[in-house]
C-alpha cells in the first residue's frame, strides 16, 4: 500500500508519524518541499484507517490526517463441498436443461455457509448429457461475457472443469451454454473468496502425494469401487500443519468402468458432489481445491462400482499465515495465448514460457489444449529462466517435470485450471508431453498478489 503525503506551509525538515491502521507505525524525516512516498506491506486484506501525523520541530506544531484505504485482493475460506446446481433434477433452479445459446444463474451468497460481500467463488462445475460439442462460460452476474471459456465438450461426453468465478452484487454467477444443443449442469462449491482476513494462498513447485499405481501416499493397487481411501496433507510434502485447504491435480487412470471421484475433508461423510468424470480406460484430469480435515488429512472416494488408479499432485495450500490474496482480472478473464491464431502450435515434448510480472505467488490459469492427433498430457510448472535469458538466447530448457496438469487423446479437446506457480524469475513453463504437436489456448482468470 503506497501513501503519498504533501506539505504545505511549513520549512525545513519535518518529523511524520504513520500509523497504518494495523498496530504498526513508521516515523521517518521529511523534507517540507518534498511529496513523501510510503509504502507498507499489510499482513491481511481488510479496511484500515491510516493516520499521518506530522510535527515541525521549528514551530513546534502538529498537523494530522486520516485516510481509509482497503487493500487488494481478497482471502479464502474453506467451504464442505456442497451441490448448488443441478439441472436433472431441479437442485438451485426449475428442473431442465440450459437450452442451447442459453444461461443459466448460481446463488453463491446465503448458500450454506456463504456470507453476503464474497468476491469470487470456487465451483466444480460440469456439464452431462450433451448431444453436440460446445462450451461454457462461467462469470460474475453483472459483468460482461468473456470471449474465454471454462469447459469444452463433445456430444456425449461428461465434462468438468474447476472454475473461480467473480461473484456479482447480487450474489450470482452466470453459466452460458455456448453450444448448439441443450445441455445439463452442475455446479459443486468449494470455497470462497472475501475481502477480510481468513486464509492467503502459498504456491509449491508441483508435487506428487499419491500414486495408486506405484503405492505412493497409499496403499498400492487400485481403489476398489465405491472404496475411498485417506490422504496425509497437512505436515507432508511441504504443506504446513494449519492449513485449512489444498489445491490439488487429480487424476483417474485406468479405470475399468465408469464413474466418478469425490475428494473431500477427513472427519465427514462423502458429500454428493463429485469432482471428476471418467469413463472406462480413460486418463482424466481435474484441478481441486478441498477443505483439510481438522487431522489433516482429505478423503478420496472411487464412486465406480470397478477399482481404478488415482494420481494426486499437490501445487500450494491455503493457511492464516499465508500473505497471497486473491485478484481477479478486471473486468473479465484475459485470452494471454491461443496457438491457433499464430499458426504454430507447441511442438511435441516442447515447451513455451509465459508471464512475467512481480509480487505474484501464483496465476490462475484455464489451460486448454486442442486439435490433438494422438494421446498426451500437460506440464505447468516454474520456469528458472528470465525474459532476457530468453531475448539474448542463453536461457536453458527447465527440468521436464513429472507432474501432470491435463491429459487428452487423439481428436479431443480438454480444459482444465492451473494455480501456475513461477519461479523467481517470474516465468511459468508449459509442456506439451506428447508425442504429437497440439494447439494450446491459455486464458488468465486472475492471480494471487503478495504486494
């Protein structure tokens, strides 16, 4: 936060008191014909009044001011998974589908435990029974439609996508159904986000917790149908103990039927809401940010009636101390990439880097490959490279990383969001670990500010 002081009617050095409304204050000496530049980092986002007294020692007078500033961003608060929309069977709104090219609205305040004032929300949203392809569109109510999407799908197909989506003033996201044909949706809530104290973000390089297929963080086989099993998050791989939420990559592999995954807090029954849809031998992958459980630990449940393989990489946590807020961009989510419109798609086992900007501990990212010929997965992760590494030709390809964002197959297109974290050259990595080129569209909803 940056004060700017001036003064007026007065000579020589001037001693300025500044208490920044947080039970901290900065008396420093001013030249009286000089604008004075303050700067003070706040710990939490809220409102607070700032008080600047100034005192000339020459004429032994006191001059003081007050301002209210409020800080940027917004902190998240944990919410127990919970079903807000269902088209199929009239959950949040009358029973029926979102007619094609038509919307429909969510009710994010005063739902479960939502408070009126949230910012942005976290929902889980997926779209069933589809008879053509299309898209959709997640934004705040009252804002303009994006040019970006949030999922794409084919016909027949079950898609989801995690999305943080402004919340408009009366309390309500739209979703718009961008496609030809009527379509189901459902909308699951995560957490949300407020501009008063409660939970920052902290990022981690990508780090894998659970791997069913070689016994990492569980038990090694496959999770039975209908099985669930319990994963040690606070404490383990870097996320501290505290934390209230984790932001997670989870993927099914190898399943032998249908079905869906449910993540959710230790300490409760599993809720209806479901996280990813898979179909048999399909390798899928979806983001997630879950409650911790007051042990900390998360739950994940194989809601198949046959075993499947999960893979869980976890790329930050949400605590107290954590100084990330949350700021979206204003006023809707910006398209950064789109290989399709440059003609030069990201090559097979390459990759591109992207972004650059200070004071950000993480870029929340709807990351979509397309025009695929063959099967795959993608890499988001930081790259130790600078921008003038790369424009003076002496940057050095970054570690391939192993962790895995989304994957896809031949003809498809696949979405999910990424909370990129970069490096401390700012710099963020994005690998095409196929073997075949495909097009990579990169729309940024927002990111977490630490200044």
């Amino acid at each position: 936060m940056l004060v700017h002081s001036t003064f007026s009617g007065a000579e020589g050095p001037l001693s300025v008191a500044i208490a920044w409304g947080d039970g901290t204050t900065d008396t420093v000496t001013a030249d009286a014909s000089e604008p004075l530049v303050s700067k003070h980092p706040y710990t939490e986002v809220g409102q607070y009044t700032v008080t600047v007294t100034v005192t000339d020692p020459t004429t032994n007078t006191q001059a003081v001011n007050k301002v209210t500033v409020t800080t940027l961003g917004s902190d998240f608060t944990p919410h127990a998974p919970l079903r807000l929309l269902d088209t199929r069977n009239g959950t949040g709104q009358a029973m029926g589908k979102v007619p094609a090219y038509g919307s429909t609205s969510v009710k994010i305040t005063g739902s479960g435990t939502v408070p009126d004032g949230v910012t942005a929300v976290v929902l889980n949203v997926t779209v069933t029974n589809t008879t053509a392809s299309g898209h959709i569109i997640a934004s705040g109510s009252g804002r303009p439609m994006p040019s970006t999407s949030s999922i794409n799908y084919g016909p027949g197909e079950t898609v989801p996508n995690l999305v943080i989506v402004p919340v408009g003033s009366d309390g309500r996201v739209n979703l718009d159904n961008r496609g030809w044909e009527s379509v189901d949706l459902i909308a699951d809530i995560t957490g949300y986000f407020a501009a008063s104290a409660s939970s920052g973000y902290t990022s981690l390089s990508p780090t894998r917790f659970v791997d069913t297929r070689e016994g990492q963080g569980t038990a090694k086989g496959q999770v039975i149908g209908h099985g669930s099993f319990g994963v040690q998050i606070a404490g383990a791989g870097g996320v501290p103990k505290g934390a209230t939420a984790v932001s997670l990559n989870v993927t099914v592999t190898n399943p032998r039927e249908a079905g869906h995954l449910t993540v959710y807090p230790s300490g409760q029954a599993a809720p209806t809401a479901s996280n990813l849809n898979f179909t048999a031998g399909q390798t899928v992958a979806n983001s997630v940010i879950v409650p911790v459980g007051p042990d900390g630990r998360i739950m994940v449940r194989n809601g198949s009636w046959q075993p499947t393989d999960v893979v869980i990489d976890v790329n930050g946590y949400y605590t107290p101390n954590s100084q990330a807020a949350y700021v979206p961009n204003h006023p809707i989510p910006t398209r950064m990439v789109d290989t399709r419109n440059t003609g030069k798609q990201l090559a097979a086992r390459d990759y591109m880097h992207l972004l650059d900007a200070p004071n950000v501990e993480a870029y929340v990212l709807n990351t979509t490959v397309t025009n695929t010929t063959g099967t795959g997965f993608l890499s988001v992760a930081p790259d130790p490279n600078t921008r003038e590494q790369y424009e003076n030709g002496t940057a050095t390809p970054p570690a391939r990383p192993i962790s895995s964002n989304m994957n896809w197959t031949a003809g498809k297109t696949a979405a999910n969001l990424a909370q990129a974290a970069p490096a401390d050259s700012g710099m963020v990595a994005f690998w095409n670990q196929g073997w075949e080129n495909i097009d990579l569209i990169i729309d940024e909803f927002g990111y977490y500010g630490t200044d």
